[in-house]
C-alpha cells in the first residue's frame, strides 16, 4: 500500500515543533515602574506601573527594559510587603539581559526623553528605622555571575551598610551600595553616596566591591562613601573600567579611601580623584600585587597619614599614568603624590606637582620610568630602588589656572582648577604615541590633541572654551585682516573710496 503526505499538514506541524524550539521574536517590553502610580499597578504603561521595582526585576524576562520613574524604592519593598519585610539581607538583584533605566518622569515614550539627574532615581538600603544606618541592608544592589547585558543607569544609590562582621570573608561586609561577585555588569549614570562597609573590622568596598568580575562604569560619581578598605571601591583579582568617573570625598577608615586594587588588572580614562581620604595607603588608590592604569586622570587634594597621598603602587604592583595630573596631594610619611614601593610605575605625559618616593623592599623590582613630564620635585630613591628618565621631561611650574587651589585656597574642592594658562610649559610638549588610540578625548571631553602635539596633564589647552582663534583663511573684502568681514572693514573702504596713487595722477581717472 502506499502512502501520500498532505504538503499543508506537514508545514503546519512543522511550524508547530518549531514554535516550541525557537522563542518568538519580538517578545521584549518595556517594564514601567512609578511608587506614585494609580492605575492596575501592573507595569504594563506608566498609568498602570508597579509600585515598587522588585516587582518589574520578578517580572522581567530577555532583553525586557525596565524604566523607573523619580522616586525611593526600597529593596524589601515589593506587592505583598509595600511597607517592607524589615530584611537587611535583601537587594536589588541585577540579571543579564535586563537593563534598568532610571531618570523618568513617568510620562516618556522614549528613554531619551529622560533626565536622570534632574529626576533623581533613589535606590535606598535605609529599610529599618529611617534615617539610622545601622540596620540598612548590607547590599542595596547585587551583580552576581551576570555579564555587559545586566545594566544599571541612571540612579542613586545609597544608604547601604555592609557590617554583619561574622567573618572576614563574609560578603555582607563586602559592598554596601553594589557588590560584583562574577559580574561584567555594565553601570552607567549612577550615584554612590553615603554607603557603609563595616569601617571597623573586615568592610571593604563602601560604595562597591568587584570579585573576579570585570564591569564597566561610565559617567558615574562616588561620593561620601566610606569603608574600612576602599572607601569608594575595592576590587579583588578584578578587571573593572572606569570611564569619565568621579571619586570624591571619600573615606577609608584604616586603608584608601577612594579605591583599594587588590591583584586585579584595572582602568581608568577620564576619572578624577579629589578629597578622598585613609589613615594609611593611598588617599585617593592603592595598586597592590595588581596592575593599573590611569588615562587622562586628575588626582587632587588626597591625603593619607601614612604613604601615597596620591597613589601608592605596592608589592609588584605595575601601574602606567598617561597623561595624569597631580596636584595638592599630602602624605604624612612617604611620597604625596606618589608612593612606589616594590613595584614597577611608568609616567608618561603626566604633571606631578608634589613629592613622589621610591621604597625598596628585599628581593622586589623598585622602578619608576619617566618620560615627556613635568616634576617639580626630584623623586627620592630610597636603597634598591631606580629611576629611569626618558626624554622630554621638564621641572617647572606648570601654570594651572588657578595654581591649583581655586578661588578658596583648598585643594581637594569643586572649584579647584588644574587646566593650562597659554603660557604653560607643558602645552605641546607630550609624546603622542604614548595616548591610547581609543582615548580621544581629555578629562574635560574635549579633543585630546588638539594641536600636532600632545599636551602634558589631563587637560587639553586649546581644545575647549580656552581654544585660541585660529584663521584658516582670509576672506576676500577682509581689509584689515582679522579673518572677518564686519563693519570695520567697511570703514575701511569708506576712507579710502576714491583714493588713488597711481603716477601720473590723471591716469587715475582714466
């Protein structure tokens, strides 16, 4: 006997089977989230968003957008607890595939319509008695075993407090505003300010801590935050980036207050490190047994009272600067700017105006290589230690714009100011091929060269409000020659109209 298929019925079950195979296309939506909200609180439109945002991360699901609306959420708070679980140990859990936006104002169509620091988006670990740190969460956002699709931006988070001190290597005293564990996370926008990580005892990390994770953070500020190692940031055997970042005013209660690099391999381009704050290693960073590198980075009024006001690179750490400014960094004890001990630092491009000091350890490599920058003060070479001096440097005062300090006499303020006067002698004077080909910019966002040569420090003369005025080419009726034809010019023609020197003079009427 024989038998015929029916070609309909087999592509309708072919159809079937794939159907179950292949997740539908176009599934992805927008998840609204407004604790002002009034409609179904289904998070479906903005009328009908969830009240609380650990209900849109349940609801979430791949390449879903989640868009919060200006207002504190709390992570206990969800549906079933509005006012809460009193839980410490909750957070607001990161998960690939889902990006958080922050910075509405609940009525936009597009997530460019936001404004996220004119709508200020709060992430709150105070969950217990308002206003009293000691029993927020330990955590208020987590990033565990995530990568770059995981996405957060466009918020502030605070009022973390990492302290359980059971154990040293307990992650509740890691991280108090964010903690990475696995994590290539990617931030953006973000506040960190006024969270705690234990700053007695083990807390490291105050506003976040990286454990063998490599996120990435652009256009973020860390302020006010304080740990007892890394006030700011502590980053274990990570490969964190940091893009146009500012660490300010932070403070590490035994050890560095901005940010703590623990046998990692870490960057910074753009970032500026004013006002932090330790007792001991490293106002603003201490690179140790890892590697570092800064790019177009400023580094001002960081203090310690012990070693590397500034930077303090240890224990064969390799750190490379590009086009660094340092300036009214203070240490107690060694190196204000810079502290190299056992390790291996380049300096290129850079501006150092304060004390940098070698320290040698027994059977470790001291070495600082320098090349095209500007030192105001010899380096101190303490016994095995060495410093290798490339070409182009210089010793003079660079010129800033305000010496430094600003308008109040105090490095380490808003309104210090280390860009170049015209008369500088570190305008042009870079080496160009030391500037990553990526790093087109400088700390202002402005064009990095902008003449044929590569200026020292982080800032770029001529390349923004301060660019000279150059004349590519005369117009033609441009008299007097200033690259524009205005009224002066036409005076010009008036006073001479008619006026002739030929010989002979009726020549001229000819």
């Amino acid at each position: 006997m024989s038998h015929t298929r029916n070609p309909r019925i087999c592509w309708m079950v072919y159809a079937f089977l794939l159907g179950l195979i292949v997740p539908p296309i176009g599934t992805a939506k927008i998840i609204y989230v407004n604790d002002d909200a009034v409609g179904a609180n289904n998070g479906t439109s903005w009328v009908n968003a969830y009240k609380h945002l650990q209900d849109a991360l349940a609801a979430a699901g791949r390449d879903d957008e989640i868009w919060v609306a200006a207002g504190t959420y709390k992570p206990d708070q969800d549906t079933a607890y509005p006012s809460g679980r009193g839980s410490r140990s909750m957070s607001f859990d990161l998960k690939s595939n889902v990006g958080l936006y922050g910075g509405f104002a609940g009525h936009e169509s597009s997530r460019g319509e936001r404004d996220w620091p004119v709508n200020e988006t709060i992430l709150s670990g105070d969950v217990l008695i308002p206003g009293w740190s000691n029993d927020n969460s330990y955590h208020v956002v987590t990033a565990s075993s995530v990568d770059a699709t995981a996405v957060l931006d466009g918020f502030t988070v605070t009022a973390g407090r990492a302290d359980t001190g059971v154990s040293a290597d307990d992650r509740n005293n890691f991280g108090a505003g964010m903690l990475n564990e696995h994590s290539g996370a990617t931030v953006n926008n973000c506040l960190f300010i006024g969270n705690i990580a234990r700053p007695q005892g083990w807390g490291q990390g105050g506003a976040m801590y990286n454990d063998h994770g490599a996120p990435t953070l652009t256009n973020c500020t860390f302020k006010d935050n304080e740990g007892n190692q890394g006030g700011a940031i502590f980053n274990m055997a990570s490969e964190p980036k940091l893009i146009n970042c500012t660490l300010v005013g932070n403070k590490g209660t035994t050890e560095t207050g901005g940010v703590f690099d623990l046998v990692g391999d870490s960057t910074f381009v753009n970032c500026l490190f004013r006002g932090n704050t330790a007792p001991f290693s490293g106002g603003a960073v201490w690179a140790h047994s890892g590697n570092a590198t800064f790019v177009n980075c400023a580094f001002s009024g960081n203090s310690t009272g012990w070693a590397g006001g500034g930077v303090q690179a240890y224990n064969g750490g390799k750190v490379d600067l590009i086009n660094c400014t340092f300036a009214g960094n203070r240490a107690s004890g060694s190196g204000d700017a810079l502290l190299v001990q056992a390790a291996e630092v380049s300096m290129v491009n850079c501006i150092v105006w304060g004390g940098v000091e070698l320290e040698g350890m027994p059977g470790a490599k001291t070495v600082l290589t320098v090349s095209h920058s500007d030192l105001l003060s010899v380096p101190v070479e303490g016994p095995g230690t060495s410093v290798e001096w490339g070409a182009g440097n210089i010793a003079a005062d660079p010129c800033f714009v305000d010496s430094g300090y600003g308008p109040d006499e105090v490095f380490g303020t808003e309104d210090d100011n280390l860009r170049l006067l015209p008369d500088s002698p570190c305008i042009d004077t870079g080496d160009n091929s030391a500037v990553p080909a990526d790093v087109t910019t400088d700390l202002d966002g402005n064009a990095r060269i902008a003449n044929a040569r590569v200026d020292m420090g982080a800032y770029e003369y001529g390349a923004g409000p301060d660019r000279p005025a150059t004349c590519t080419a005369y117009p033609a009726m441009d008299f007097n020659q200033d690259c524009k034809v205005d009224f002066r010019d036409f005076a010009i023609f008036v006073q001479s109209w008619l006026e002739c020197n030929l010989d002979p003079p009726e020549a001229c009427w000819d």
